[in-house]
C-alpha cells in the first residue's frame, strides 16, 4: 500500500475478548441525549489537558513490529471453541464494501473514530444502513419485517476545547446511493479508493441547527481480514478493517484543521442488536506499530464472549489473554463501565464523551500489553435502550428527515 502520503503515527486503545472467522462487522454508538462532562481540564497529568486526553498519553511511538515479533495469527481457536482465521483466504478483499445484502430488520454500520495528535481534538463518524438506535426504525421492526434502507444516517461526532458538536439525522431510502466502493447519504458521502477512505460530510448540527461541513481522510497502516461472529448463531459480525490508521480531518464549518491516530471499523448484523445482547463494551488503544482491541458481549441467554485481540503494522493479529475486568465510575445515566486492565489501581476516565440514558463513550487510561496507555472506551445497555422512556427521548437527538 502507498504510505507516502500517510502524516506521521500517533497512538490509542481498545477493550475485550471473542471469536473469530472473516468477513466483517461492528455496532456503534449514539450521542447522549444530555451531555455529562463539560471541556474542562481532564486530568493533572500534564499541564495542557483541555482537549479530548492527555497530551502524554498520546506519545508516538516508533513503528517497529510488535513486541515478541510476531507476524501472524498464533491461535488456532475462537473463544466459542471454533476454528478461526481469515474465511477467504489472504487473497481476500479487505477493504470495505458499501454494496453488500442488508436484509429486513438488518444493519450496517462503518465507524471511525480519531484523536488528534496533541490531546485537544477528537471524533467519530458513523455510517449507518439501517441505524441501530433509531427510535423510527425500532417502531417499523415492531410492525413487522421493516426495510433497513429505509432508515440511514451518517453520524458525526466532533469534540474540543470549544465544545462538541453532534449529528445524527435519519434519511429514507430515496436518499441513499451505493455501490461497492462510495455510498452516499443525503448530501453526505464516504467512498474507499484502495487506500484510502474518504467521508465528506454535510449535515445539520443539533441542537445548534448549523451545518457541519469538510471532509476527513483515513489512512491506512494496515488492513486486516480479521472476522468475528459477535453470537452464536453468526446474526451479528464485527470487522476492524483498519485497527490503526492516520486521520486528516480538514473542517470548513467548524474551522477545523488536525491530523491524528484513528480506528476503522465495520459491524453488520440480520436481526436488531437488542434481540439478542444485553450489554457489551468496547475498546481499541494504539500499540508500538500496532494497536488492540477489547470487546465484550453480554448475550441475551447470559452467555459472554470476551475478546482480546493485538494487530501488528502489516495487519496480522492474534489473541492474548484478557486482563481482570476493573471497573469504572457509572456515568451520570447511571450506566455502569467496565473495562480490562492489568494494573486495577491505574485504571481512570480521562474523560466521558458521550453520556446518554443507554450509551457512554469515554476516553480512559489503563494498563494493557505491559504499558499505560489510552484507550477510546464505549459502554452500552440494551435493556436501558429498549426501554419506552428512553425511545421516546431519542427523536431530540435524532431527527428524521421528511424525504
């Protein structure tokens, strides 16, 4: 892959353990309905902490191979007891594909979430093929089989020292164009030209009603052929194409200029998420060259899937054991945080992004891998989300648009 246009590397983090095959997959993350934390400072760790994590845990690395020099996948089971390893083989495409079968009640999601080098911005964007925590398209699933096209949406989360600005408008599907490589969402677009993946972004910002506007570009260290059945029954998948990457975000409205550390990711699944899990959370964290992952799934029937995953700069990978779960301070919606470290007493929230009745994004410190490092953290309840009250707060943060 071409990396001379690739900006310098940075570094970041992730949460648990799972079972692996190949093909793609990942669930993502809503805005809160209320907000938690203002921008103030995060922690007196360093002097200059008024963005997003501390500029020292945000240190680059040199990007030399993993520690212990593995190349490739050195376990020969999935946490269920099956085989894993790439399905297709290495000549598979490990890029994204925006074209793929999403069946009735189904979902398709494209995450991407970034910091940028010096501490005091971040962001996530979303790409969704019928969005998982629509109150629109759980009301049409309760109806009946419901058409996922029909409930699309880009969003778009940036954070800062001036403060975070949000978007999440659902489109039917007279709004949606794809094709294996570019799918476009109302005036939004997002497109993979073979290295790099590229999001043009216009939408409205809420509850401010200003548009956000630019265009942020993905680069690649890597792209893997990692596949994970996230249940038993392979309904819901999790892909992390590119667990390490470089991110140019370049912002007209709001002015905004900054390069990065990023994560690219893909979920896909045939049947809602809260049909068949409790809770899960996740993480991913930037390792020397390299970067890990953490997911852990509650299922529905209480069995857990926990996932512990390492990649190297070239898109190899393979499991470690996961640390002790430690647990984190519950959010101001009372959702409670978990996570995996291997230092309990080291383990802290740098900050919580998101903090809504059902979901919380964090940036957190832990030690992992044999160092500290920093980690960008989400906690979800199903239970919570499925609740009528919390349905019924959901359109303030997620309007529909008419055509």
């Amino acid at each position: 892959m071409p990396r001379s246009h690739i900006p310098p590397s940075g570094k970041l983090r992730a949460s648990d353990r799972l079972n692996v095959v190949d093909t793609r997959g990942h669930a993502d993350r809503l805005q809160p309905a209320l907000s938690g934390d203002r921008w103030s400072t995060l922690r007196p760790l360093v002097a200059r902490m008024d963005g997003v994590v501390p500029a020292a845990g945000l240190a680059q690395p040199h990007s030399g191979a993993l520690s212990g020099g593995w190349q490739h996948a050195s376990w020969a089971r999935r946490a269920d007891g099956g085989d894993l390893g790439p399905a297709g083989g290495g000549s598979r495409d490990r890029g994204p594909r925006f074209d793929e079968a999403v069946p009735a009640n189904g979902y398709a999601w494209w995450y991407v979430d970034a910091i940028s080098d010096d501490g005091q911005h971040g962001l996530t964007i979303i790409a969704f093929i019928g969005s998982v925590f629509s109150p629109y398209y759980a009301a049409a699933r309760r109806r009946g089989p419901a058409d996922p096209h029909n409930h699309c949406a880009l969003n778009v989360a940036l954070y800062g020292r001036r403060g975070k600005h949000w978007a999440l408008t659902e489109r039917r599907k007279t709004s949606l164009v794809r094709s294996k490589r570019h799918l476009s969402i109302g005036e939004s677009s997002v497109s993979w030209s073979g290295d790099i993946f590229t999001i043009d972004i216009s939408e409205l910002a809420i509850p401010r009603f200003t548009r956000l506007q630019g265009r942020v570009r993905l680069y690649p260290s890597a792209l893997t052929d990692c596949d994970i059945a996230l249940d038993a029954n392979g309904h819901h998948r999790w892909r992390p194409i590119a667990p390490r990457a470089r991110v140019d975000v370049q912002m007209t409205n709001p002015a905004l200029r900054w390069c990065g550390s990023g994560y690219f990711d893909s979920n896909a699944g045939s049947v809602a998420l809260e049909d068949d899990f409790k809770t899960w959370t996740w993480s991913r964290a930037d390792t020397e060259g390299g970067a890990a992952v953490l997911y852990d799934v509650v299922r529905r029937d209480g069995s857990r899937l926990p996932v512990a995953l390492r990649f190297d700069g070239e898109g190899s990978y393979e499991n470690f054991a996961p640390p002790d779960e430690v647990p984190l301070p519950a959010t101001g919606w009372r959702i409670g945080r978990r996570t995996r470290s291997e230092d309990v007493g080291g383990t802290t929230v740098l900050r919580t992004l998101e903090d809504t009745p059902f979901y919380a994004r964090s940036a957190i410190a832990s030690h992992l891998l044999g160092e500290r490092r920093v980690s960008m953290h989400e906690s979800l309840s199903l239970d919570r989300f499925r609740t009528p009250w919390v349905q019924a707060m959901l359109p303030f943060r997620m309007p529909r648009a008419r055509r």
